[in-house]
C-alpha cells in the first residue's frame, strides 16, 4: 500500500474509534442510570432494564470491533498493514 491509501485508512479508523468511545462515553454518563422511581409501574421498569441491557450488548459488540481497530492502527504504525497474517 502507498502512503495515501494507509493515511485514508488510518484517517478512517481514528474517526470510527472516536465515534465508538464516544457512544461509550455516553452510555456511562446517560444510559447507566435508571431510576425506578421515574417509572410508573413494572412494565415500564421492565422495557426499560431490557433496552439498557440491549445497549450494554451492542458496546460489548463495539469494544470487540475498537481492540480490531486498535490492532489495525497499530499494524499501519508498524508499516505492516494490508499484509496477509498467514503468508
């Protein structure tokens, strides 16, 4: 790969790494808390706990995908990115 292909892919990555700490970020800060008290009655609380643990798979999703994002950032700081692993 050229210089201008690997600073596209590394530009590209650095944003979709910001874009998921940032989600991250906000997750800790807004959909962590979840208090019972606001909720009128169970079933309210119950839809409620389900989205929150649907949101806590997707991050968990995205923490797999930002440690390949890392690893490929790190690769094109090695000057080895865009080479088979296996040849």
């Amino acid at each position: 790969m050229n210089k201008v292909q690997l600073k596209k892919f590394k530009t590209l990555l650095t944003e979709k790494r910001d874009e998921i700490v940032k989600k991250a970020k906000q997750t800790l800060e807004e959909d962590m808390a979840l208090d019972a008290n606001d909720l009128p009655d169970e079933m309210d609380l119950a839809s409620s706990e389900y989205l929150q643990s649907f949101t806590f798979r997707l991050r968990g999703r995205e923490k797999a995908f930002l440690e390949k994002i890392q690893k490929a950032l790190a690769k094109i700081d090695e000057g080895n990115f865009g080479v088979c692993e296996e040849c």
